[in-house]
C-alpha cells in the first residue's frame, strides 16, 4: 500500500513512522489530517516534555508510511501479540478484530493454536494453511 492509498487511514493520535521522497524518516503521532488537502500534521517529540514539533506533509511527498497501530491488536493477549508479531516478520498480517488474518486467506482465532487456524479461500489453501501451521508452531514452541 503505498502513501496516497494508505492517506485515508490516518487516524489522529496513531502512532507512525514514514519516509519522505527526500529520504528523510520521521517518527511521531498523527496530529491532524486533511483529506481535502491531502496534508498530514505530525507531531514530533522532543527533548523537552512541554514542547514537540509540528510538521505539515503534503501527501505526495510520502514515500512510504506504517501506522504503528495497525500492528498491535486491541484487546488482545501479549502472547497473541508476539505470535503476530513473529509471523508478520516473514508474512503480511493483519489484525481482523482479535483474528490474525494472514496473507488475505488464513485465520487464527483465539486461543491461536494449531486448531484455531482455518483458511478463508474458497478451495481451502491448503499449503497455505500449512505453511502458517508450520510457523505458528515454531513460534510457540520458541515461546514456551
């Protein structure tokens, strides 16, 4: 997903880290978004607890952005957190509520074992269902 795709999903007060088409990586929490404007507000932190920069990108100057939000599932256990996070390191995922939706067709329901692992392709994806297992225990096995 690319900035201007991703341009409608800014949520004020998300964290996030993006790169400009000049190189430059800025992290900070979204401040404001204008969708008529395409420009986004990003507060930085600073070394002073009472001050914090302000800086107003027009969309088209976003390289690339990652919502740090969109990576930590809401309501979930640390462990549920950990497993996504150890799979979204060599697959795309997703939170879908408190499912991990893995590379668009796989599910993992609570309590994310083997068994609550299920495919959301229409001709079950096998081998990618196994793949996903195959991950999801190594993990759990790292875990424990």
């Amino acid at each position: 997903m690319n900035a201007e795709q991703e341009s409608d999903h800014y949520s004020v007060g998300s964290s996030i880290v993006l790169e400009t088409t000049t190189g430059e990586v800025l992290k900070g929490e979204v401040f404001a978004h204008d969708k008529a404007t395409q420009c986004l507000l990003i507060k930085e932190p600073t070394e002073w607890f009472s001050k914090c920069n302000l800086r107003v990108l027009k969309a088209i100057y976003i390289k690339a952005a990652e919502l740090e939000a969109a990576r930590k599932g809401l309501g979930v256990t640390d462990e549920a957190q950990q497993i996504f996070d150890a799979l979204s390191k060599t697959m795309p995922c997703k939170w879908q509520g408190k499912k991990i939706l893995v590379l668009g067709e796989v599910s993992i329901r609570e309590p994310y074992d083997l068994s609550s692992v299920s495919s959301t392709h229409p001709d079950d994806g096998a081998a990618i269902v196994e793949r996903v297992k195959k991950v999801l225990d190594a993990e759990r096995k790292r875990m424990s």
